[in-house]
C-alpha cells in the first residue's frame, strides 16, 4: 500500500459537513499523486467548489499527525482566506472523537496533544512568514496575490527540513499576476499533457507539478457537458451545474471564470497570455528603420511609457517605462530622462509618427512638437471613442498574429494587466481591481504606437483622426 493510498484510507475515517464519509476521488488522487511522489511544489488550479479546500485541509491534518515536529503552515492574500482552510480542518476534528484526542483546536492554529506538530495560518505580508521553515506550506487562491515575495519565502524555506509546498487556486483575472506567470510557465514545459479539460505537466527533475482543469477559452461555456469536464468533482453534476449558471446572481464573467476556469476579468476579455507569448521575437528594430511612437504619461502615480512600433511589420520595442517605485512619496517622473529618451529615439530612427495622449504633458507636447515635428508628436486622446477603435484593432491583430514584440517583460506585465471595460460605441482598456495598482500604460503606448502605423499606412489619412498640435 502507498502513502497515498494510506492517506485515501485515513480520509474515509473523516466526515464532511454533510455527515457523510469523505472518500477520496479520482480526480483528487491524480492531483496529490506528485506530493505523495515528493514533488517539492505543487500547483493545481480548478473552477470553484471541486472540494480544494476540503482535499487540502485533509492532508493537513494528516501531515500534523504523523509527520515529525510537522511544521504546516497556511498563507492566502488575507487572513480570512487562509481561515477558511484551517476552519476546514477544525471540523474535521470536531466531528471525529478519535481526532480530537490527539490535536488540540486554538484560534489561529491546530497542535498536536504533545504541542511538537502544529498548523498555523499566517498573514498575507512576507515579513510575518521570514524565516519560517514549514514542513509543509499552503498557499491558498494565489490569483490575489499582490507579489511573489510570500511564495518565494516559503519555497526557499523548504530545503532545511526537506519541506513541500501546495498551491491551490481558482482562475484569475489577470494573466500578468503572480498566479497567471507561474501557470505560463508551466504551461511551457515539455511534459505538458492534456487530458479532455485536464492539463498537467512535470518538470524534468519531478520537484514541480502543475494541474490545471479548466475550458479553453474558445470553448462553448453554455455546453455543460463540456463544463463537467473542468469540474470532475461528483457532486458537480450537470444539473448542479444548470442550477449554478441559472441562478440570477451569477453573471456571464463569474460563469467564465469560476464554473469553466477561464481567465477574465470583471468586464471582459482582451489579451491572453498564450496569444501574446507567441508573438514574441528575437528580432530587433535597427537604426534609420520607419517607426512610429506611442506615448503614455503620468505624473506622480501610475507609470509612463514610450513604445516604438517598426512600420514595415508591427514589430514592437519598448523605449523606455517608468514606473512609481512601491512605498515611495513625493516621487516624480523625472522630465529630464523622458526628454533625453524621446530626444535618443528621434536621433536613432526614422519616426514618421507619434501618438501622445497629452492632459499631463501639455507644456511638453508643446515644446517636443516644435523640436521634432507635429506629424512626429500628435495629441491622441485615450479618452475619445477613437481609443477604443484602436484597442479593437490592436486586440484583433494580437489573436491574428499579425504583429510581433521583443518580449520586454514590463510590456507583457502590462498588456496582461490590461483589462477591457464596455462603454459608449466600444471598450476601454482598464487597470484590474477597485485600487488600480497593476500598471497598464505601457500597454496604452502600444496600442498608440500600433495605431499610428495603421495610420501612417494608410493612403488616404480620414479626416480627424487626431488633433494636431500647434
């Protein structure tokens, strides 16, 4: 018998809320098997109510039972979140006498009688888990993680006590988060296996192992046969399922999203990371080549870009992107270096246009359009609806393959980042979450740069297509 097949057993002796036994399932046995295996980390991304939380604070009990001075621990983007896992847990052993005689139940935390095993939730901020050097560590819905720092801190606190890692989440919003580069990572490697709407893939030395159910996005989320593949829990049976998707409150992205494992936001779609990866190129933009420029700015918040776009093929560089550095007051985009770095870009190519959405950088505007041109320097407003023309045909060309980029790593941060919002006659890009804090303007000056290719291909330029200044 297996280890794992000792834990399937130890599993059927706990009841779930529901009074029933909890007998381990297919689906649950394929995604622990790598743990069980050794697997140093383990992610495992599924839609809601598959039982993650459930599976997961089972082998949390069981690794504080009878795992040696077990040292577990329990981390999400909030302290609440983290307790719902450890609440799991708690009830496992409130409804199992024989439980309750060897762990001792506390607020934040689960001892074993003899206090030499413990599971433990921890806040949210890396400076709480410093230090820490778990048996076992559990990373809950990391899609809301604002950084990678508190999973770098638990990863790297493995290696003293030969410890593991499991990270359980439902899809995100962004494919930029932390959760959304780790998946593309590991949708890139060479083991990746699809089986119906189960992705899994092993790195090469066995220490990494990712699952992931979910549809694809060009998938029919209304065929609820093809929605019971991304859900293989039994209790998610096509009429539960109905039941979900008809319920008044459930709208069309949380449908997406949180029943089908498809990355959306609360708007919409725009760009997705598989799209946007396979546009990437080693290619370069030389000197004296046509280019166009797409210019975003702030001030005292936010970031400020300045992207080039080769004319001849829609290849895109980044020129430069400054962005306000975490933590920091009373910091400013420092003129002098975007003056110095439009200054280099105009010297080193041909720029034959430039989009600039001007409400900041009015008195700059100015003075860069007597310097180098006002074909070269154009006010674009981002917030007309000719924006959201441009964002359409920027998105359309991306999903068509018909431009490319350099793989700048602060551009593709930001175009992942971007989200769409519907208004009048069109959509508008927007930053993800209600605090704004995940940059997009380096995604805004690509589409600019974008859109004054397209422009200045044209044969015939329509009329007000941008205001001119001077």
């Amino acid at each position: 018998m297996t280890e794992l097949d000792d834990f399937a057993q130890f599993c059927s002796q706990l009841t779930l809320d529901n009074g029933r036994p909890m007998m381990l399932e297919g689906f649950q046995r394929e995604l622990l098997a790598g743990y069980f295996d050794g697997a140093r980390e383990t992610l495992v991304i599924q839609p809601k109510k598959s039982g993650k939380t459930t599976t997961i604070a089972a082998l949390a009990t069981y690794h504080c039972l009878f795992e040696t001075n077990a040292e577990c621990v329990v981390a999400a983007a909030s302290r609440d979140q983290a307790g719902i896992l450890l609440r799991q847990a708690k009830g496992f052993i409130d409804r199992s006498e024989k439980l309750a005689k060897y762990l001792h139940v506390k607020d934040r935390e689960i001892l074993t009688k003899d206090k030499r095993s413990r599971i433990r939730i921890l806040a949210a901020d890396a400076d709480t888990a410093d230090g820490v050097l778990p048996t076992l560590a559990i990373v809950d819905e990391l899609h809301r993680a604002k950084s990678a720092d508190l999973y770098g801190i638990f990863r790297d606190g493995l290696g003293p006590r030969g410890g593991q890692m499991i990270t359980i989440s439902t899809a995100g919003e962004s494919e930029g988060s932390v959760l959304g580069e780790m998946r593309a990572a590991a949708r890139r490697l060479d083991t990746l296996r699809r089986d119906g709407k189960h992705l899994s893939a092993t790195s090469d030395n066995g220490q990494f192992v990712y699952h992931e159910w979910a549809l694809d996005r060009d998938d029919d989320v209304e065929d609820l046969k093809l929605v019971k593949l991304a859900n293989p829990a039994s209790w998610q049976t096509e009429d539960e399922l109905r039941r979900r998707r008809d319920s008044p409150s459930m709208l069309p992205w949380q449908w997406a999203r949180f029943a089908c494992g498809i990355w959306v936001g609360a708007e919409g779609f725009w760009i997705h990371g598989e799209d946007w990866a396979a546009l990437e190129t080693a290619e370069r933009i030389q000197p004296g080549e046509r280019v166009t420029i797409g210019f975003d700015g702030s001030r005292t918040s936010d970031a400020t870009a300045i992207v080039i776009c080769r004319v001849d093929d829609g290849l895109l560089e980044v020129g430069r992107v400054w962005e306000h550095p975490p933590g920091a007051k009373d910091w400013e985009v420092p003129v002098g270096e975007v003056d110095a770095t439009l200054a280099k870009i105009m010297e080193r190519f041909r720029v034959v246009r430039g989009y600039f959405d001007p409400p900041l950088w009015q008195t700059e505007l100015d003075e860069w359009a007597r310097e180098f041109g006002g074909e070269q320097v154009v006010r674009f407003y981002t917030s007309r609806s000719r924006m959201m023309a441009a964002v359409e045909r920027f998105r359309t060309d991306v999903t068509a393959g018909k431009l490319k980029h350099a793989g700048d790593p602060i551009l593709t941060r930001h175009v992942l980042n971007a989200q769409t919002k519907e208004g009048r006659g069109g959509y508008w890009l927007t930053k993800p979450g209600a605090t704004g804090a995940d940059k997009i303007d380096a995604a805004v000056a690509a589409v600019l740069a974008y859109e004054a290719r397209a422009d200045a291909l044209a044969t015939v330029r329509p009329k007000n297509r941008a205001v001119f200044i001077g």
